[in-house]
C-alpha cells in the first residue's frame, strides 16, 4: 500500500476547501438543486397541488437559496482560515445560520402582510425551511466534497509523474551536456567557455517545472543552443537546417519539448554516421495547431536505436498531462530518414 507523508497529508486537507458560491456556475446548481427539491416536495403532496402554490414556493425557496449562498460567500474569507474539515462543517452551519434569519425574517414580514404563516404556524415555517436547507445542503456539500477530493487526487498523481518524467530528464541531459564541454577543454578552450555559458542557459531552462508551459521562441532559442553546442563537438559532421520562420513564437510549449527529440537525432542519426549528416528543424501554424518536425538520417544499419524510446514516451506523457488529446508527438520513417512530428494547440503566451 501506498504511504502519504505527513507533509502531504496536509496539503492534501488544505487542497479540499469548499469552493466559491460566488460563481455564477455553481449559484445556478444550486438554482437547479433547489427547484428539483421543490418539484420532489410538490409530487409527495398531490392533494393541495396547484400551481400558484407551486410558484409561490419555488419562489420563497430560490430566495432563501440565493440569500444562504450568499451568506456562505460572504463568510468564505474567514471560513478558509479554518482547517477543511472546519471550513465545510463551517459552511453548512454557516447556511443553517442565514436560513433561520432569512425564514425568521420572510415569516414576520408575510405575516405583516396577511400572506405569511400566521403566529400558529410561525414557528413551524421557520423550523420547516431551515431543515430543508439541512437535508439540501448536506448531501450538496458532500456531493461537492468527494468531487473536490477526487480532482486534487487526479492533480497530485499527474503532479507526481510530471516531476518523475522531469527527473528523468534532467540528468540525462546534464551528463550529456558535460561530455560535450569535457571534450572540447584539451582542444578549443574558448568554446568550452562558450559551451559552458550555453550549458548554464540550458540547465536553468530544465530546472523549469516540466509541467510550466513557456514560449515557443524561448524552446526555440535553447534548441539552438544546444545544436550549437553539439557541433563544436561533432563539427561540420552536424548540419543544421532551421526553417521556423512560420512558426508563431508567442505559442506556449512545454520546456525542453524539442531538446530530447534534437539529442535524439544527433546520438542515434548524426554520430553513427561516418560523414554526419543533416537535421531539419520546420514548422508551420495550422488554424489552431502548432506543428513541429524534426528530421534525421538514420544510423548505418538504416534502423532507429532504441534510444529514441525513452525520450517519446516522456514527451508524450507530459504531452498528455499539459494539453490532454489536443497535442500528439507522432514518429515516422522511411527509407532513409526518420521523423518526429510535434503538433501543439495554438495557445498564446499571456504576455503576447
């Protein structure tokens, strides 16, 4: 079984809380929870039914409906000072509380008018709305609950493989990223130097969460850099043909998305191969889809290593995680090069 720290049992209470009833959306459900109990109500006393009584309960009901979800959002600041488990049992008594006014003061008000309960039955009225707001609201709050519970598990679990898959990746690359500085210090110092600022600009582009989308000119520009950094290994065995002038550089993508399928293609296309070889780097914007290729040449034996592997099925994990079925990293080949075939929905940076 599996063990929770203490650290995550907290933030796992705290990532409960009950959520604002000053949304619209949820001021609506409970709109529509209320009427469908008015509507039960209605049904289980079909003598006295009669549709000026239904719309004159229906309307008293959504009144005190609105005004307890307005008390509970009024009282939500203070409410999320207590533990979850306090600020849901707050809550609910929170309603209880504004229900009582509400009924206390609708009941004198109508009674004033000639419309209302009556003395005889004034203490009755009030009794009767404040326990259906009880039986409405706790099944509403538990409902509401379990549905906050399970969506903080969905994000703790996909919060949990993204740092595994950046856990990967990290020094993976950093090892790579060393031999490659390691080998040119005996032979060319001043572009170890180089090497070794360009490292420092990719290391702090991976130390990103691997989940925190970035610009697209961003991954870009430390793509570049590491080719660049790889042909002061290689030298002119590594061409490069960057063609993404059309690719619009305030789309957002995941960090160090290009960077493994790049090192792919060098590792396993480029270095076998006695003269080296050349990638392609195009894209091109399709309504609401950024598509990325990335093109290569195959080893000697003309097959692909297995090392592509482990570097798509981390980028198509967390392709998954960050965009869900909008986004794809699809492989192709055939033969003589192989493809990989990024494709992103069109979302704009916010600073864009």
């Amino acid at each position: 079984m599996e063990t929770i720290n203490l650290n995550e049992i907290t933030t796992h209470e705290r990532s409960v809380y009950p959520p604002s009833f000053c949304r619209l959306r949820l001021l609506l459900a409970v709109m529509g929870v209320t009427q469908v109990s008015v509507l039960l109500i209605s049904i289980g006393s079909l003598q006295d039914f009669s549709l000026v009584r239904l719309g004159i309960t229906s309307l008293y009901a959504q009144a005190l409906a609105l005004v307890t979800a307005a008390g509970v959002c009024v009282t939500r600041a203070w409410l999320g000072r207590l533990s979850a488990r306090g600020s849901w049992l707050g809550s609910w008594l929170v309603a209880l509380i504004v229900a009582l006014a509400f009924s206390y003061a609708a009941g004198i008000i109508g009674t004033v008018l000639g419309a209302g309960p009556g003395r005889n039955n004034f203490d009755s009225f009030v009794a009767q709305s404040v326990l259906a707001v009880a039986l409405v609201t706790g099944p509403l709050f538990r409902y509401l609950y379990i549905r906050a519970q399970s969506q903080f598990q969905l994000l703790a679990q996909a919060e949990a493989r993204v740092q595994a898959l950046q856990a990967r990746i990290q020094p993976h690359f950093l090892f790579n990223s060393l031999n490659t500085i390691a080998s040119l210090i005996p032979e060319d110092p001043v572009s170890a130097e180089r090497a070794t600022e360009d490292l420092a600009d990719l290391f702090r582009g991976s130390m990103r969460r691997a989940d925190d989308l970035i610009s697209l000119a961003q991954e870009l520009e430390l793509a570049q850099k590491y080719l660049e950094m790889e042909q002061r290994r290689i030298g002119e065995r590594l061409r490069v043909d960057w063609q993404v002038s059309e690719l619009p550089p305030d789309a957002r993508i995941l960090p160090l998305s290009l960077q493994p399928l790049l090192e792919n293609a060098v590792v396993h296309g480029i270095q076998p191969l006695v003269d080296g070889g050349e990638i392609r780097v195009y894209g091109r914007s399709e309504k609401d889809q950024v598509v990325i290729t990335i093109c290569n040449p195959y080893g000697p034996d003309g097959k692909v290593t297995e090392g592509h592997g482990m570097a798509l099925i981390n980028i198509r994990e967390r392709l998954k995680l960050a965009f869900g079925t909008t986004a794809s990293l699809i492989t192709h080949q055939d033969a003589e090069q192989f493809f990989a075939i990024l494709s992103l929905p069109y979302v704009k940076s916010p600073d864009s």
